[in-house]
C-alpha cells in the first residue's frame, strides 16, 4: 500500500478513534442513568409524552406561526449542538486522552461533522412526527445556528481598562449571573407589549420561543468550571446553584410577570419550558 493512502486510513481511524470513545463514554452515561427497567420504563413514557405535546402544539397552529417556531428551536439546537460539540472538542485537545487527534484539524472537521449529523437526525425525527412540512424551516435553521456556534464559540468580552475586567471573563460567565436573568426577564416582558395585537395563538407562540432562546443562553454549562468545582471539594447542589443563578432569576421574574400581563397560561408556559431546560442542564453537570 502506498505511503500517502497508508497516512490517509490512518488519520480516518483517528477520526472514528474520537468519534468511538465519546459515543462510548456517551451511551455508558445513559446506561448509568437509566439502569434499571422502572428508569428507562419512566424515561420512554416522559419521552412519548412529550413528542405527542410537540406533536399536537404544532399541528394546531397556522403554518406561518409553526414555521417560525420551527426556525427557533432549530436554530437554538443548532447553537447548542455545535457549542456542546465545541466545548467536547476543547476537553479533548486539553485534557483528553486522544489530544493528538483532537488537535488535528481534518480530524477535528470529522468530528464535529459526525456529532452536528447525529443531532439534525434527531431534529428531523422529532419535525417528521411533530409536521413533516417544517423540515423546510427547522433544518436550514439548525445548519445556520451550527454555524452560528462554530462563528462565535468562545468570543470574549475586549478589556477596556486593565484590572476592570478580569482575565478570562467571558459572555458565558456573565449569563449565569443573576443580573443576566432579571435583563432578560425584562426585555421578553417588553416584547410582549406590542405582541398582545398577533392574537393568542401567536402571543403563547412568541412567549414559548422567546423563553425558550433566554432558556438556552442562561444555561450555558462550562465544563472546565465544573471540573475544578468537583476537584475543589464542592457537592453537585452548589455547582448546580452556581450555574443555575441566571435561569432562577429570570424565572422569578418572567413567571409572574407573564403571568400578571397575559394570564396564567403563559405564566405556565414559561414555568414549564424553564423547568425543563433547568433539567437538562442539570443533566450535563451530572454527566
């Protein structure tokens, strides 16, 4: 065999090296989590459920309202795979036991290509059985909001005066701040002023997604704090609490607020999409 097709399987190997060990560790968690047949019994029923309340959210609402739903959520899953993927990736190339192929970019091109397919197949599944025509709007949005991850993955605040901003504060550790959550309390409160006119369909529908997008960027999970909170002898609840100071905030405000302003269906509406994305980020802590 050639030198050059010899270094060529070698490097693809590499690349199915890292794929392999993250689907390993990945599909080992969830067999932790779900170890016995009562878990995953549990785990199966919360997940019909809840592609059946996607399923009839969406097929009760105009197209033109559905339609740019679907953009949100595939775009906020785009920009959440594709900032999971980077964090995962940055782990490898640090502290991983694959650095070396972490660190080697048509590898690392693989990677993230393997990891960002997986996630716009699930996407697909949930959009075939919530409404199949979409895909047209969700699918293009998750491939913007990968994009949209790999663009602006790990920007930084500019240093405006030495000693007034800190070394290594970022966007990401300011959201988690509980300021962040009361400014973006106020600023979905503010945009519901001018939706009370869209009608009711279309004010629960701007609500969901707005407190969803907030959801997502009060929650940003940083791995590397995790892992010296945990090696500084501080229990799950405190790293919990740390991460979650925004999202609280936000819910505290948002939840009567929507409330008082457009009654308690859309209080209720905030409350259960901010519980839910509150739960998948404890998710990712734990694991």
């Amino acid at each position: 065999m050639p030198i050059w097709s010899e270094h060529h399987c070698s490097r693809r190997w590499q690349a199915g090296r890292l794929f392999r060990q993250d689907r390993l560790i990945l599909s080992n968690m969830i067999r932790a989590t779900f170890a016995g047949w009562r878990d995953r019994a549990i785990a199966a029923l919360m997940l019909l459920a809840a592609l059946a309340a996607i399923h009839a959210w969406f097929a009760d609402r105009p197209w033109r309202i559905a339609a740019w739903a679907a953009v949100a959520v595939g775009m906020s899953a785009g920009i959440g795979a594709g900032r999971l993927v980077g964090a995962r990736l940055a782990f490898q190339a640090f502290d991983g036991l694959l650095a070396a192929d972490a660190l080697h970019p048509p590898t690392r091109g693989r990677y993230v290509a393997a990891w960002l397919s997986i996630g716009l197949a699930l996407l697909v599944v949930v959009f075939l059985i919530a409404r199949p025509s979409l895909l047209v709007a969700s699918v293009p949005a998750y491939l913007v909001g990968a994009l949209v991850a790999g663009l602006t993955d790990g920007v930084r605040l500019p240093k405006r005066i030495a000693g007034t901003v800190r070394p290594g504060w970022t966007l990401r550790a300011w959201s988690r701040r509980p300021i962040a959550g009361m400014a973006a309390a106020i600023v979905l409160l503010i945009l519901l002023l001018p939706a009370r006119t869209l009608g009711m369909n279309a004010l629960m529908a701007m609500i969901g997604v707005g407190t969803l997008l907030f959801a997502l960027a009060l929650t940003t999970v940083d791995d590397a704090i995790v892992r010296f909170m945990t090696i500084a002898g501080h229990g799950s609840r405190r790293i919990l609490v740390h991460h979650a100071k925004g999202m609280m905030a936000f819910l505290v405000i948002a939840v009567p607020g929507c409330w008082a302003w457009s009654g308690p269906v859309a209080g209720g509406v905030v409350f259960a999409i901010g519980t839910a994305v509150m739960l998948l980020m404890t998710l990712r802590i734990l694991a």
